[in-house]
C-alpha cells in the first residue's frame, strides 16, 4: 500500500515552539508561537486581507512543495488519484489548495489565520506558492498544480487503482 499525505507525520519545516524560562531577562529571545504569529500579522489581517508572515509563508509553500513533490507524489495513492482526477477533469493536474489545507499539517500552519476553513486562505496559500519551482498556483487560484507533471524524469503512473 502507498503511503497517503495524511499519514505523514514528520517534515524537516517543523520546530518545536517553546517559551523562554522564567528567569530568563525579559529582553532574551524566544522561540515564537502561534500567538506570536497571530500578533505578528498586520493590520490589514483584521479585514482577512494580509499574507502569511514570512515563516508562515515558507512553511506552507515547502510543505506542499513536498505533498506534490518527487519524493512523495510517487508513493501517497490519495494525491495520486486527487491527481489524476484533476487530469481527467481538464484541471491539468491542479489539485484544489482546499483540499491541501485540510491535511493536518496544513491545518496546523493556518491555524493562527483562521482555519483551513477561512476563505481567505485559499488566496493566501495560492500567494505563499509564488516564486515556487516545483508548484504553481493554477490560473484562478483555488488549484496547485507541479510545475512539471514528470515524475523523477518521468511521465508518472497516475493509475491507483
């Protein structure tokens, strides 16, 4: 059996976020948390508008990077067949980001943004894809597709039967 991006559960964009010790001077750098985050967007968020913040933003674009990348596509049958289905479809292999944004990894990343359910969300994974070279946000910005449909040099096998 292949393994499904669902079941992944380690990646190399992971830290552990921790609080600095109590004796620690107030001054001394600590590691962020999701609270720091949610603080740490601007303004413009309350209106669901602003980007991820930088490492937000990298986090996203690597973790998927990784979902449709040649290391996991050839081995996770659920992307597989999400890919092959958009194929079919005439999506040119595009994935819709929604779909992505509800694997747990992804839920986690959004979390301080309102959710994998927050519309805006959609809009600001398709921005964090940008500048990408192994995926690229489809035209109207709801899919992700690879920038190339070879798989290791190769065309891949998108029969998961």
């Amino acid at each position: 059996r292949r393994a499904s991006s669902r079941d992944m559960t380690t990646d190399a964009t992971d830290a552990v976020a921790t609080d600095a010790p109590s004796d620690a001077p107030s001054d001394a750098p600590r590691a962020s948390t999701g609270d720091d985050d949610a603080r740490a967007r601007t303004e413009d968020d309350a209106t669901g508008a602003a980007d991820f913040d930088d490492a937000t933003r990298d986090r996203v674009r690597a973790q998927i990077e990784f979902y449709l990348g040649d290391s996991n596509l050839p081995r996770d049958a659920f992307l597989l067949d999400e890919v092959s289905r958009a194929v079919r479809e005439g999506h040119e292999g595009g994935v819709p980001i929604a779909l992505i944004a509800s694997f747990s990894r992804m839920r986690d990343f959004l979390a301080a943004y309102g959710g994998k359910d927050e519309a805006k969300n959609v809009e600001r994974v398709a921005r964090a894809l940008e500048g990408s070279d192994v995926v690229e946000a489809c035209a109207d910005g709801t899919r992700v597709r690879r920038e190339s449909m070879l798989v290791n040099g190769g065309a891949p096998d998108l029969v998961t039967d």
